[in-house]
C-alpha cells in the first residue's frame, strides 16, 4: 500500500503562494458555515517522526478563528488515564457542535507506537480496531465530520532530515533516541501503519495518505481534503455553501473592517448552557 505511494509529488513555490492564500480564506468561511450549522469537524494527523505534522498543522490553523478549534498533542495517557477504557480520554476532547478539534497524533497510537514497541498486548491492540471504528462511526452518526491524515515520508528522507535538525542547535532538541529507535524499526512501523490503514479506513472516517516529501505539496493536499470534506458535510444537510470572495475582495474587506468576526459571544454563551 505506502510502496505504491508516489513521494515525488512537489509543488513549486510560485504555484504554492498563489493557492495558498485563497485555501486559506475557503477555510476560514467553512469554519464560519459549520459553525453555523453546528457541524463539528475531528481532524487526525498521524505520521512519520519529522514527517511535518506540527507544520502542517500550524500552517492549516493561522487563519482560523481560535475560538472555534481545540488543538490536542497527544502523549502518554497520565497515570489516572490508566485506570479508565483506553479511550476514554479521547472521548472528553472531542469538540461541541460547531467547533472543530485537531489531533496531533492520537487513539491510533495504539495500534502504532504502543503496538511496535509492546506497550499493548496483542489483544488490546488488535481489540482496538473494533474500538477506533465504533467510535468514529458513533460521533460520525451524530454529525461528526471524520478527516483522518497520515504523512508519509521515506526512511531515506526521515534520516536526512534527522541528521538537518541535528545540525541546528535550535532544533536539534527534535530529534530524541526514540526517535531513532523508531527509525531502526521503520519496516515494523510500515506494517502496521498498513493494517491500520486497511482496517480503519471508512466511508465515515476516511484516511488520507499525504506525500509528505515536498512540504508545499503536502499542506495543500491537507487543505484541500478538508475543504471537501466540509463541503460535503454542507451540500449531505441541504445547506448553501458559503460564497469567498476573491483574494482582492478579501484584502479590501480586511482593510475597511478588520478581520470579520466569526464566533459571536452572545453565540458561544448559547451553546454553552
């Protein structure tokens, strides 16, 4: 499956800074109409170490209204965690309606990290699949729009970007011996990022594999996918999509204005009692 993954794709920068802007501003007016619509959006990031996810990430939320989104960068459950059904956690982040939560990482460690390096028995990772899919199918029933992200990068490149960060003694604080212990085992990792692709991958919770080699590339194939997905989500309700003006109409309307508001409190004071 991520053998016939084509890691080639790049974008140049001159197409990059024309598509960019306006993706951007489409985002910003979906995020408006779900919230409208009270459609709550899960956006999962899962990946390669160094594959770009905190980038990525940080260059899909700028133009977003931070009133409208949680970010979570998921670790290791806290000792009190343990002592509650694994996904229990998870289950408390999930965003009110019309909001949008965006995982950087997430429940499928445990059928990676956890799985690769034995922090899970065999039953609890192999039970997870049956718990990750009823779970996403649940909030998805609901009115939950489901994106899923893998970025997915080379062994080859992974060691060269391992070594760059390395180099700088501002980033190399990145790279820690987990991480090459990770490494050493890319070809176990590729296994079950392979069956967890194969087994979770959903009409309501769909996975996207992103060529992560060329950073522009792959931050417009991310704002792409979810555009569409919001899309969607608008046009399955009978609702109108929202109209973006053009990135001239844009920067004239910031500058007569101000950024538009999106969330208003006497809105957010509503869904909150």
């Amino acid at each position: 499956m991520l053998e016939k993954v084509d890691l080639t794709q790049k974008l140049s920068k001159q197409e990059y800074e024309a598509r960019l802007p306006r993706l951007r501003d489409r985002l910003y007016d979906l995020q408006k109409a779900c919230w409208d619509a009270a459609i709550p959006t899960v956006i999962v990031f899962e990946g390669w170490d160094a594959a770009g996810k905190g980038t990525s990430i940080n260059c899909l939320t700028q133009r977003l209204d931070p009133r409208g989104f949680k970010l979570y960068a998921i670790q290791a459950p806290r000792t009190y965690e343990t002592h509650m059904p694994w996904l229990w956690r998870f289950w408390l982040k999930l965003p009110n309606y019309g909001e949008m939560a965006i995982f950087d990482r997430s429940w499928y460690g445990r059928v990676l990290i956890e799985r690769v390096e034995g922090l899970a028995s065999d039953d609890e990772w192999r039970n997870a699949y049956r718990d990750i899919v009823n779970m996403e199918h649940t909030i998805a029933d609901d009115g939950y729009v489901v994106t899923k992200f893998f970025l997915h990068i080379s062994k080859k490149e992974q060691l060269r970007r391992f070594k760059r960060l390395e180099k700088d003694p501002l980033k190399s604080w990145h790279v820690q011996p987990e991480d090459w212990e990770h490494h050493h085992k890319y070809g176990e990792y590729v296994r079950a990022t392979e069956e967890m692709l194969e087994r979770t991958d959903t009409e309501w919770g769909p996975w996207t594999v992103v060529e992560a080699t060329d950073r522009r590339w792959a931050r417009v194939r991310i704002f792409e996918t979810i555009i569409r997905r919001l899309e969607e989500a608008l046009e399955k309700r009978g609702l109108p999509l929202p109209t973006t003006p053009s990135r001239e109409g844009q920067e004239s309307l910031d500058r007569d204005e101000g950024d538009r508001p999106l969330l208003a409190d006497s809105h957010s004071q509503d869904r909150e009692t």
